[in-house]
C-alpha cells in the first residue's frame, strides 16, 4: 500500500485517491513550518516539489524513500500539475 495509506499514513499524510488533494493542497507542511505541501501556481514554493527532488529540505530526506526517485518525467508532471493550479483531476 506504500508509506501515505492505510490506517496511519506517514506523516498523517495519506495520498491514496480520494484523500490526497485535501491533503496537500494548501496544506503546510508537518516538517517545515508554515510552508505548504502545494501552493498552487508555485511549484517553486510547493514543499512536495523539493521532498521529490531532495532539496530545500527541513528535515527528513528526499521522497520516495523505496531506494529511487520518482522518474524526471513523473515529477515534470507533478511541477505541470501545480503550475496550472493544482485542480482537483
């Protein structure tokens, strides 16, 4: 099920459908203070952008922590999504 589902989601962070737009949108980051896990129309100042590419990070270490990172395409696709707005698709 991964680290961000099931009963108690890391971070009280659950990604599963349904659950993740609530939770990252406009939502500030348990790590690092105020600062939110997606602004929308701000890749640059969304948390979730740096947690993915291991950088600016407040605490903790680049995501996903299974041995890999996200595939640059995928995270294109995450910087494109916020970019627009963040909608809830």
């Amino acid at each position: 099920m991964g680290c961000h589902a099931g009963a108690r989601p890391a971070q009280s962070l659950s990604l599963e459908s349904g659950k993740a737009f609530a939770a990252l949108v406009n939502v500030a980051s348990s790590e690092c203070g105020a600062r939110p896990l997606v602004k929308p129309g701000a890749a640059g100042s969304s948390y979730l952008v740096d947690k993915l590419m291991g950088t600016n990070l407040c605490s903790g270490s680049q995501m996903p922590k299974a041995g890999s990172s996200l595939p640059g395409a995928q995270i294109d696709l995450i910087r494109n999504w916020i970019c627009q707005g963040a909608p809830n698709n």
